[in-house]
C-alpha cells in the first residue's frame, strides 16, 4: 500500500509553522482530554489536536474497516492491534481530509467545531496502556563509558554485549506522560567507608536516560519466535522516553541480578506516537557491527533512523541550558534485532508493549545521554546559564527532551518530554 500520507509535497489548510514537529506528514496518535472532558484517541497537525473519536462518527473514516468505538476509547492498544494496513488507511485518510485541496471539513464550520482543538485545550494523557516494558542496553558508546567508569576501561564491554541486545523487564506501572512531575525516590545505597550497614534515604544521584522507545503490535503466541524481517512490521511507532535513573540506588542493588527501585520510580514518554510510516524518510544505516550477528539477528538493509536528539536542564525559575545533543541512529542494535531477538525464546509480544532503547551517547562528550557520562561520574559539573553547577539533578529542576527527523523537504518531530524532580517526601 502506497503511504499518500508521507507525500512531502503535501500542505494541510490548518496553519503549520515552518518549523513545527507535527506537519501534516507526520499524523501522530495519541490520546487527550477534550474541553469537555470526554477522553479520546487523536492525532495532531501543527498546534491542533484532531478527535478521532468525533472524525470517526462524522464519517470521514467512511470505506474503512474499523469498529465504531474504535477510537472512544482511553488508550490504542485496540488500534494497533489491529495491524499496519488500518494504521495506513486512517494516516492516508487524515492527510487526504486535511490536505488544503480539501473542502469536506475545512468548508463544514459545525464539523470542525466538533473535531478541531486547540493544543491548549486539551490534556495528553498516557497513549497506551503498557502491559509489559523492556528496557535494553544498546548503545555501545553508552555501554563503553559504563564499563569505563564502573570497570575496567580496557575491558569495558563484557564479552557478550557484542553479540547479544541486553535488555531487563522494567515496571510499566511508572511510565508516565510528559508534563508529570517525579518525587525524588529512596532507597538503600552503599554502607559508608568503615560501615557494613547500608544508608538510606533520598537519592543524591538522580539522574535521566535519553532513550527512545517502541510501541509493538500484537506479534505471536507462546513459543513462537519473530523472524528478524518481519520484526518491523509489528511496531507501531515510537515516542521521547527518559529512563530517570537513582545512580546511588541502582549500583548497591544492581548485583546479581540487575537494575530494581533505581529505575521503577518514574520513566517520562512524549506522549504523541510518531508511526515507523511517517519515519520512512530517515532511514538511515546503523553502525557496522565488530561481529557478524547469529543468522537470527542479521538484518538487510538500513535497519536505522537519523532521529536528532537533545537534552536541556532548566533550573527554577531559570533559563533552559542544552546539555547533550546526539541522534538515535548511533544505537548499535537496532529496533529489529531487539525485537526479533525478546522473541527468540517465545516470549509473546502484544499490543501497547513498550521496548526502551537504552541510553542514546554518540561519539563525542557532547553527544552523551546521561550525567553520569557527561559529568563522568560527578568529576566534571556541567555550568548552567545561571551560573550554577550539576553533577547529577538538583530537586526543582525540569529536564526537557527533544526529537526531531529533517531533511530537504520535511522536518517530524516528536514534542517535548518533560519532568520537574520534586524534593523527596
């Protein structure tokens, strides 16, 4: 099926500035609150948000397969279960209603009114409701610096990391939408020099994970493996994710058995899903692995996307100082291979399951995806515009993410993800 909604020619008669993350190319889904405080599935064009609910009953999904409450519900998990040929047709029919060539709701005042939201009228709630999350390790930059600070720099990558997408089961129940603040966490860290007690309270090293995450469909049964080459065609889209991270936390629990309260706290996701369709133009080809993957996790072609990423920490009251800019095209596993490979011993994979991609660091110190990294260790504070100083993040602090895809024609984004740390109770 040929993706009309992706025709970068394409101009939409609601107003889209220049450099906006949501043209009309994009046709991101997610779910809001409307004014009047009915949920509902959407998507997005510009500063508007579009009540899919309300463009469904209207008729405008006419010819096309879907259940009437397809979209009168609190979250997508029924729509991408049902699969990349509706995910299609409902992109195609959005871009082709709201393309500027098009009177049938741009002319119908009473329709619009029904249909048509202002961003600032509305509330993002969660997109989906996650019933499992796997979190990976695959940026071999980021795993590199790990190992360096942790380990042995000469050794800092453990011998099956080049052979294998590390990953662990995470808690869905703490996945929240941007906007939502975090309390500070507790928990045990490591006794003090002379003590074999450990200490308790709140985290000193908090820190955030630039990741991105993906959204699967309904992909097999019990048993059942996905084979590498068609890995793809069960993930929905992606969103901004950061995996907020209590560094004190994590490295007294983390042995033997891996990351626990240092990472189930909070993680923050963009709350609009941008389609793996809308990211067709930015593919790109991902780094040359040292070697050669077993035959179930070798992948043809460009299993990459040159997603631009950036982080920004904001003091109270504050101006916003960037403290990382890198892109997702560094990460050495890619979506495919993590997907085929959770699957590889018959784990299900369903609808609205979420799989983070693990810490983001490129090459150079800038493009690092964490304060851990870019402060390494606390050794190096980074100075805010204000003048002050962070090793990791201050209580009232805002970090904001961002993610964007531009090329010649047409530049799609993601939003922000936001979180304010608040002081731990």
């Amino acid at each position: 099926m040929i993706i009309t909604a992706n025709n970068p020619n394409r101009k939409s008669w609601l107003k889209v500035d220049e450099n906006s993350d949501f043209p009309i190319q994009n046709i991101p889904f997610g779910v809001f609150i409307t004014r009047d405080d009915i949920i509902t599935i959407g998507s997005r064009i510009g500063d508007f948000a579009i009540d899919l609910g309300a463009f469904h009953q209207l008729g405008y999904f006419e010819g096309i397969p879907l259940t009437d409450d397809m979209f009168l519900q609190d979250n997508l998990n029924d729509f991408i279960a049902d699969g990349r040929k509706t995910w299609r047709l409902v992109r195609n029919r959005i871009a082709e209603v709201f393309d500027v060539t098009n009177g049938s709701l741009r002319d119908n005042a009473e329709h619009k009114d029904k249909i048509i939201f202002r961003m600032d009228e509305v509330e993002m709630l969660l997109p989906v409701a996650v019933g499992d999350y796997t979190d990976f390790y695959a940026s071999k930059e980021h795993a590199t610096n790990v190992g360096s600070l942790f380990r042995d720099p000469e050794n800092a990558l453990l011998p099956n990391w080049l052979h294998i997408p590390i990953g662990y089961h995470g808690r869905s129940s703490s996945i929240i939408p941007s906007g939502t603040p975090i309390r500070r966490p507790y928990g045990q860290t490591k006794p003090s020099e002379g003590s074999n007690k450990p200490n308790f309270g709140p985290s000193k090293l908090l820190d955030f994970e630039l990741e991105m995450a993906f959204i699967t469909t309904d992909a097999n049964v019990l048993g059942e493996r996905i084979p590498i080459e068609e890995a793809e065609e069960y993930i929905f889209g992606l969103v901004q994710f950061n995996d907020w991270s209590a560094r004190d936390i994590q490295a007294w629990e983390y042995v033997p058995l891996g990351p626990f309260l240092g990472k189930s706290f909070a993680s923050t996701i963009s709350p609009w899903i941008v389609t793996l369709d809308a990211l067709e133009p930015f593919r790109t080809d991902n780094p040359k692995q040292v070697h050669e993957p077993l035959s179930y996790l070798k992948q043809k072609g460009k299993g990459s996307y040159d997603i631009h990423l950036q982080v920004g920490i904001q003091p109270e009251n504050g101006e916003e100082t960037v403290v990382a800019n890198s892109n997702f095209k560094y990460m050495y596993w890619t979506m495919a291979q993590q997907l085929a490979h959770h699957t590889v011993n018959g784990c299900p994979v369903e609808a609205g399951d979420m799989m983070g991609s693990g810490t983001i660091s490129g090459p150079t110190k800038d493009s690092f995806g964490s304060m851990l990294e870019l402060t390494w260790k606390g050794q190096n504070p980074i100075t805010l515009k204000d003048g002050t100083t962070r090793k990791f993040i201050n209580d009232n602090d805002t970090v904001i993410m961002r993610a964007h895809c531009k090329n010649d024609q047409v530049r799609i984004g993601f939003g922000e993800c936001v979180g304010k740390i608040l002081p731990a109770k």
